[in-house]
C-alpha cells in the first residue's frame, strides 16, 4: 500500500516514500549525526503501524529543526 506522504521538512511538499523522513533535498541539509540517529533509531514497518518509538520521534524533530534553521539563514 503506497500512501501520500510528504517531505517533513518546514514548508516542503514533496512526496516521498513513508519510509523517509525528508526529500532528498532536505535530507542533504540534515547534519550527518543527526542522519545516523534518525537511520538508527528507525524500525522498518513504523511508518505501516503508526508507531515510531520516541527516540526516532526526537531524532526526527531534531532533523526537521537542522534544516528549518539552515533555511532560515539561507
Ligand atoms: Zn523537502
């Protein structure tokens, strides 16, 4: 089952795979450590059951913050 799902960085609506947290775009802009934890902290099936644990939860956020203020400052 393919659901829509959208870049979650701040304003993007690029459509990607649930699997992902970002377009490739926006991921480029996510620090490396920051990568490995959201990759790490990732359980394959999450996106399918709706439960993520809250270590992916905060790695995600803290992602999704990397790239609004790298946005912000150009
Ligand atoms: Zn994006």
């Amino acid at each position: 089952m393919i659901q829509i799902h959208k870049c979650h960085a701040f304003g993007c609506d690029e459509h990607i795979h649930p699997r992902f947290l970002m377009c490739a775009k926006h991921w480029a802009m996510v620090p490396k450590r920051s990568q490995t934890k959201v990759l790490k902290t990732y359980r394959k099936g999450q996106e399918i059951d709706k439960n993520p644990s809250n270590e992916y939860l905060f790695a995600a956020k803290e992602a999704i913050q990397a790239v609004q203020i790298k946005e912000a400052h150009g």
